[in-house]
C-alpha cells in the first residue's frame, strides 16, 4: 500500500469533487496518511520558513533555553534535544513549540476550568539573530489555519456529512512546532536511531507537517493497518497531512488517528519539520458527538487497526474525562512532567497516576 496524494484543488472543484472523495474517504479510513498537493499556500511563506530553521537551531543554547518549555503554563516553548521520550525510548531531537498568541484568560479569571491555562502566548525569543523570526511563523500559521480549515470542509464531506459539520469545534488555539532531528552517532542501518517514537497526536483534529529538509533525507513512517512501517519521504510542493485523536474520537473510531513515527537512517545530517496541529474547541464534550457517532455507526466503513497501532493510549476515548480540554491537559502534564509539576502542582500526583 503507499500513501494517495490528494490535489486540493481538484477536491474543491464541482466537476472533479466526486473523485476526489473517494480518494480522501480512502486515505482517511485505510491509509492514516496522505499528501497534499495544490495546497495554494504562498511559496514565500513555507520558504521563508524553510530557511531561518538552520540558523534558529545553531543559536546557542542559553539563547534557545531562554524560551524554555519549562517556564510556561502554555505548553509553549523550547525543549531541548533528547528532553523527550517516547514510547520508553529518548527521541533524538528539540524543538519550539508555538501557537497562535491568545491573552492567558484563565490567570485573569481563576472561575474557568483548569484546562482554560493551556491557553496563552508565545514566548519569543529576544535576539536579532534570525531576522524575521516572529514575522515569518505567524504568517506561516495564518496561512495553515486557513488552509486546515479548507481540508476539514473537503475531509468532511468525503465522509458524507454536510462540510460545516466540524468546523463549530476547532479552535481557538493551534499549534505549531518546529524540530530538529540528528541521528545519534552509534546508529546503524539495523538499529536506527529513533527521531520520535511511534505515537497519535494528541494535540488536534489534522496534523499538517512540512518535511523541510532535501528529499533525501528520509525518517518518516506510518503504521499500516496490517502493521507493516511504510515510509513517506518527503515530496516537494505537498504537506502531508495525518489525523489526530480528537478525529478519531469524532467519528467514533472509524477514522482512527493515524500512527506514525521518525527514524533516523546513519548518516551526519540534520532534518527539520515543522507539524501544525489545528486545534480543538477545549470545552468539546463526547455529548456534543452523539449525533455525528450515529451517523458513522450506520456507514458500517472499515474500522480496522494493526495491534500495536490499538495499543497507543486515547484518554478521551477511554471515557475518564468529560471534556477535551481535560484529556489534553492530562497528556500535556504526562509527556512534560517539569511543567506538570511546576504550573499545575494541584493536579499533577491525580493525572501521573491514573492509568
Ligand atoms: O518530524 C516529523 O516528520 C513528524 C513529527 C511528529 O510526528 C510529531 O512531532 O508529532
Ligand atoms: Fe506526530
């Protein structure tokens, strides 16, 4: 099996939609993954990208950690290289996490729900070292919000509802992450080493990741539904785009969010992404699903998963917490437990420990 490549522009034209929704109903429901071409995003924008990650990486590293993960509530920030681990295993690389700026509502109005707090702005760093830096990300994310939305109309109505259907429930926060991966340098052809461990996303409806390295340098993988790793290379001109687990949850497991992961072939190169998870409306209820889970039990689509793809944990599916928000602060203090304890002390012990 390899992974479709869906034209957006085709799949927004009336004479060729048809088509194009079966190809997409295809690639959600038996693939996980796919590649968008004719996306429309202005190639200054992505390019303009493209180039500063090289120089915001080589920054030194008090300059990187000036903007620490660590020190915000938000979740938003710099997290350096093998600070994470997934899957048991240390993932061999850093990044910067950012959003789009929102005011941090819940420090002027304690009454909101907890969760309320991942909400906030970004920390930006105070150096003129990559000229531009913040100019450039936010008109990358502008751009990827607009375009997230346009695919979530199209994947929508792929899936025979009305294209409007999903739209009330993103936002208001999405994210945006930027990485650099290095091969550690005892890899081998048979012990590769691992960029990230294989995971769901858990931080919204659609993944959209650029791959913003030369299309040799590969990584890439997708769990199949037979439970083979099937590489997706990066492809010039397309985003690829994946589905997170809020997607899986709306559909009622139909669309399973997709399972993938990064590893890094021997080499001494650099790899740089940048993924953006669209956002889900955090006080989102399974409540609010009912009808939308109706109208997929009745497709009776496939809704086959490997084993190990089924293993991955889904907290909101697993009925524990009655809102998204819950669920998504839960997996945030779990994967960086320094800001769990730090920020929010008054949960931590309670979500560390309920397995
Ligand atoms: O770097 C990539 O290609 C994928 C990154 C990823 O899956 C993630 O950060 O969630
Ligand atoms: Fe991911």
């Amino acid at each position: 099996m390899s992974v479709p490549t869906i034209d957006l522009r085709k799949a927004e034209e009336p004479s060729s939609r048809g088509q194009s929704q079966e190809d997409i109903r295809h690639a959600l429901i038996d693939v996980g993954f796919l590649y968008l071409s004719n996306h429309g995003i202005d190639e200054a924008i992505i390019q303009d990208l493209v180039n500063i990650l090289p120089d915001l990486f080589a920054l030194p590293e008090n300059v990187k950690e000036s903007v620490a993960l660590v020190q915000s509530p938000h979740f938003l920030g710099y997290s350096k290289f093998g600070a994470e681990i997934t899957a048991r295993v240390q993932d061999q690389r850093e990044q910067f996490e950012l959003a789009n700026d929102l005011p941090d509502k819940r420090s002027l109005n304690p009454a909101l729900p907890l969760y309320t707090r991942l909400q906030g702005p970004n920390q930006w760093l105070q150096t003129d070292a990559v000229p531009r830096f913040r100019e450039i990300v936010e008109s990358y994310i502008t751009a990827l919000q607009d375009l997230a939305l346009r695919f979530l109309r199209v994947a929508t109505e792929a899936l025979d509802l009305p294209p409007d259907s999903l739209v009330g429930f993103t936002g208001p926060q999405d994210r945006l992450k930027l990485v650099h991966y290095r091969p550690s340098p005892d890899a081998t052809f048979d012990a590769q080493s691992q960029g990230v461990g294989p995971h769901k996303d858990s931080s919204g409806w659609m993944t959209f990741l650029l791959q913003a390295s030369d299309p040799t340098i590969k990584g890439l993988q997708v769990l199949s539904k037979d439970g083979a790793w099937l590489d997706v290379p990066p492809v010039p001109g397309t985003l690829v785009v994946n589905m997170g687990q809020a997607f899986e949850v709306v559909t009622n497991g139909v669309c399973k969010a997709t399972t993938h992961r990064v590893l890094l072939p021997p080499g001494d190169y650099d790899r740089y992404s940048v993924p953006f998870f669209q956002g889900v409306k955090p006080d989102l209820t399974k409540q609010d699903l009912k009808t939308l889970w109706e109208h997929f039990d009745n497709k009776r689509w496939n809704t086959r998963e490997s084993e190990e793809g089924q293993r991955i944990d889904s907290p909101f599916l697993r009925a524990k917490y009655d809102t998204w928000g819950e669920a998504q602060l839960r997996t945030k203090i779990r994967s960086h437990r320094d800001v769990g304890k730090r920020h929010y002390a008054q949960v931590f012990e309670k979500y560390i420990s309920d397995d």
